[in-house]
C-alpha cells in the first residue's frame, strides 16, 4: 500500500487499520513479556470489527465481558 492508496481511504477506514496496527503493536511478545501482561488488560478495540465503540458489559465466568455498538457482538 502507498501512501496514495492511504489518502484515499475515509476516514472510519483508516481509524480501523490505526486501530489494528496500535493492537499489533502492543500485543507483540517480547522475551521480556509476562503472561500477565498478555491476559489483564483492557482491549483496545473490538475483535470482530475493529470498532473502538464499545462498553463494559458484565462479566462471564469471571473474566469482564464487552459489548460492541458497532457490530452487536460480545467478546471477552
């Protein structure tokens, strides 16, 4: 992809490849990462979409449960 294939891109699309590249980023395993680290953090975006619209929505066999406005969909 080059940078003109990028300014053709709208908006939402370019939020949900930033959002996917944050994750990417952030999920990477180092050989300094805990397991830890991998399980006990909020998500950054929706697994599903990709959308950064959602909430907190109880929990499921003690792990929180999130619910996506975007897609209608459930994660953990």
């Amino acid at each position: 992809m080059t940078l003109d294939d990028l300014k053709k891109l709208t908006p939402v699309e370019l939020d949900f490849i930033s959002a996917h590249i944050y994750k990417l980023v952030k999920d990477r395993v180092t050989e300094d990462t805990k397991n830890e680290e991998n399980f006990n953090h909020d998500p950054d975006c929706c697994p599903h979409c990709g959308s950064l619209s959602f909430i907190k929505y109880g929990f499921n066999k003690g792990k929180q449960k999130y619910y996506c406005k975007d897609c209608n969909k459930f994660f953990s």
